[in-house]
C-alpha cells in the first residue's frame, strides 16, 4: 500500500505563506507529478508529505495514518534528491546497505536486496566504486538504488535529473519510467519540465504560488487546461 491523502494543508515560514492549502488525493501504485515554476512550493510540498518538514496546518495521511504520528523508520517512505546526497567516503555497495544496517535488516537479506537493485539499474560493474569515480548519471542511479533497497511504499523524487545531460536525463527517466512498472510502488516526482511531467505521470499536479491549479492526466491538462496559466505551462515547450 502507498494511498496519500493530503487535506488543506498549508505551510508558513515567517509570516510567509508558502503553501496555501493543498488538497490531493494519490492512490496506490500512481506515478503524479507536481510541476510548476521556481518557487512555487513544490520541495516544500514534497518535505511536508516525507514528514520532514512539519505543515502549518492541515493533515498528510498516509495508507490512512497521519505521517507525523508514525516514526520516520517505519513510514516507508524514500526520497531521492537532485543532488544525489551521497556518502563520497563510501563504496556504492555500502552507500547502498547503510540506511539498511541503521535498520538491523541482517546481512544476507541487505545484500539480496542490493544485487536485486544493482542489477535492475545497471549498477552491478560500480559496486565497489566510490562516487567520485563515477559519472553524474551512475551517481544518480545509486541514490535510486538506495531508495530502491529500503522497500519503500512511497517514492519521492525531487527533481532528480535536473543535474544530467539531456541525454542522460532520456535515459533515467526511462529507467524511473521501468521501475515504476516493476515496483508498482506509489511514486510522486517533482520537476519543472513539460516533457517529464508529459511522459511519466499518471496524473499531474500544477501548482503555482503555492495552490493547486489543475489536477489531471496529462492529455486532460493538454487538452482542456483550467486557465491560461496551465496552458501556458503544459502547453508550450520550454
Ligand atoms: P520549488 O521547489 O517549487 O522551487 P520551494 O518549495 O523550494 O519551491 O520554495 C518555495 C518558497 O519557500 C520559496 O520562496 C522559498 O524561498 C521558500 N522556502 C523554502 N524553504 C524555506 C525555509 N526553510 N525557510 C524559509 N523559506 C523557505
Ligand atoms: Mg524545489
């Protein structure tokens, strides 16, 4: 399981409202997608659904239980961010196995579940291999494959090609598009990008100033966006 429920939350830092109520509801085994401008809210949103970041007000139900209410070990959730955040001291097996160990999984059931994750991103030649001897796009797969490990229900990517090459960003999202299929695991990607959001998403949010503007597949939002604003962003190429 991996259902989202999001009701009327809003965020503030300061006396600024950067969430301004969001309502959503994400069901099990869906791949949305929030897109929308440069500060519009959208890693603030995806924090507050990992439960790092606490909502002003307003509640983020996961599977139906509050995600404050649950310790961040057992909600199953795994993010992986644009900037890879990985431990350059480390092999790629053991920045892999670490969140893993920290859990007490026993050894051979980590190392099933690495050789699993290797194989499927093509990792298994680097696994010995410090980041720094790998390229951006196999950095970027190791952070997958270490949200991969851990089992999540829910996957929360925040921009997470947005540092590759166009080429590269081809091909990871086609590896993130496959892993979806694979894991029928909730996944939730923010990006600012149409064609990402265009061909990945089951459903896309657009969000701007911190409200919804439209929620809807993305033919539906091509189609008949709400208001020239949607349009604007779904419609035109970047
Ligand atoms: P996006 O990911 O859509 O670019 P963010 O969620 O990162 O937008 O940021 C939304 C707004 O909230 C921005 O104006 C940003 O400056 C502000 N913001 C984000 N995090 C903090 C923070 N920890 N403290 C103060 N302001 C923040
Ligand atoms: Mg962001």
């Amino acid at each position: 399981m991996g259902s989202l429920k999001i009701e009327n939350v809003k965020k503030s830092f300061g006396n600024v409202e950067v969430l301004k109520g969001i309502d959503l509801e994400v069901e099990d085994g869906e791949f949305v997608v929030f897109v929308g401008p440069s500060g519009c809210g959208k890693s603030t949103l995806l924090r507050v659904i990992a439960g790092l970041e606490d909502a002003t007000s307003g509640n983020v139900l996961i599977d139906g239980r509050k995600v404050d209410a649950v310790p961040p070990a057992d909600r199953g959730i795994a993010m992986v961010f644009q900037t890879y955040a990985l431990y350059p001291h480390l092999t790629v097996r053991n920045n892999m196995s670490l969140g893993l160990k920290q859990a007490k999984t026993p050894s051979d059931e980590i190392a099933r579940r690495v050789t699993t994750a290797s194989t499927m991103l093509s990792l298994d030649p680097y696994l010995e291999r410090r980041p720094a001897e790998l390229s951006g796009g196999q950095r970027q797969r190791v952070a997958i494959g270490r949200a991969v490990v851990r089992e999540p229900k829910l996957f929360l990517f925040d921009e997470p090609l947005s540092n590759l090459d166009a080429a590269l960003r081809v091909n990871t999202r086609l590896e993130i598009a496959q892993l979806h299929r694979r894991l029928s695991a909730t996944m939730i990607y923010v990006t600012h990008d149409q064609v990402e959001a265009m061909t990945l998403a089951d459903k896309i949010v657009v969000l701007n100033g911190g409200r919804i503007e439209q929620i809807g597949r993305p033919m539906e939002l091509y189609n008949s966006p709400a208001n020239e604003f949607v349009a604007g962003f779904i419609g035109s190429p970047k």
